[in-house]
C-alpha cells in the first residue's frame, strides 16, 4: 500500500513539473471576464523590423493580473500571435502569444529598400467598449512613400486573432507586411 502511495506522490510532483514547464502552452479558462486593457504609453521601438504587442490581462490562478506591452522583433516566414482572450458561452479562454511559421510572409505589400521612418511616439486612449484591443500605428508604404497610420481600437473577433502590421528586414530590403486578421 505504501509503495502505491509513494509512486502516486511521484507521479504528481513529476506532473506539477511538467505543467508548469508547459504552462505557456495551455488555455486557461475561467468564468470573470478580463478588465479593459490599460492605457499605455508606446514608446520609440528598438529599430524599424520591431512591432508593438499591446499589454493584456493575464490569470494568475486567482485574478487577472496585467503585462504591459513591449516590442518584438519581426522574423521572417513567422507571425506573431498576439495573447488573446476568448469569450465562449459562460467561460472566458486565455490564449498565450506565440509564433507561427507561415509557408510566405503573408500580407506583403511592399519591398522597398529605404528603411521606414522613426517610430512616433503614441499615447493609448481608454478603451471605449471592454470587447476591444488597441492596435499600434505603423509606418505603412503607399505610392512610393512611407506613411504613418495612427493606432486605433479594433473589436475582437471569435476564432480569429490579429498580426500587427510590421517591416522585414531582408538583407538590403525591408519587407511591409500588412495588419491582418488570421483563423485559431
């Protein structure tokens, strides 16, 4: 009997370590929807192929606890899967940000060679509505220019997550790839 006991309590420790090397990788569920997102403050990214990935509300076993947004580096033939929110009947899933390797970089409008324009520094208003996330300006190319597009509130959608817009650097060229929307 003791020996049962002993292996049961091995099997436990050694499953607590396991689930907690992986705890990026599950989805939490829980039933208290998460509090609008804070207003940040974006400050000038570290170079041109770096996104911004706003903060979000994160569980911690027993409430929401905030992680403030910061700055990626784009990488090629990879997207970025923002961490996300779902709300499905009664229960609100929690999605982890991870990478996703795409056959092509999908959304690429652009190949140019100058390198896009400093960052401008934006200030994220109140969210209007707790169903929203923001979705940082960028530098875009249009008509042989770089043009900045301001930041804006987006309404989240059910099975799908956005990939900010942002700029590859490709050896001598950078690469704009479009905000888009993408299936889970």
């Amino acid at each position: 009997m003791s020996r049962i006991i002993r292996s049961l309590f091995v099997l436990f420790v050694v499953a607590g370590f396991v689930s907690a090397a992986h705890a990026d990788s599950f989805t939490v569920r829980i039933g208290v929807p998460p509090p609008p997102p804070r207003v940040e403050v974006i400050a000038a990214p570290p170079s041109p192929a770096h996104f911004w990935v706003a903060g979000h509300w994160r569980w911690n076993g027993h409430r929401h606890v905030w992680v403030g947004g910061r700055w990626l580096a784009s990488r090629s033939n990879e997207v970025w899967m923002r961490d996300h929110w779902e709300h499905r009947g009664t229960e609100w899933l929690y999605h982890p940000g991870h990478w996703v390797k795409v056959g092509h970089e999908p959304g690429v409008v652009a190949v140019v060679a100058p390198a896009p324009p400093p960052f401008k520094v934006e200030t994220v208003p109140p969210p209007p509505r707790p169903d929203v996330f923001w979705v940082a300006g960028h530098w875009r190319w249009d008509g042989g220019t770089h043009v900045w597009v301001p930041g804006m509130w987006e309404t989240r959608r059910t099975q799908e997550v956005w990939v900010a817009a942002h700029w590859v650097h490709h050896g001598p060229e950078w690469r704009y790839v479009g905000g888009h929307w993408r299936r889970i």
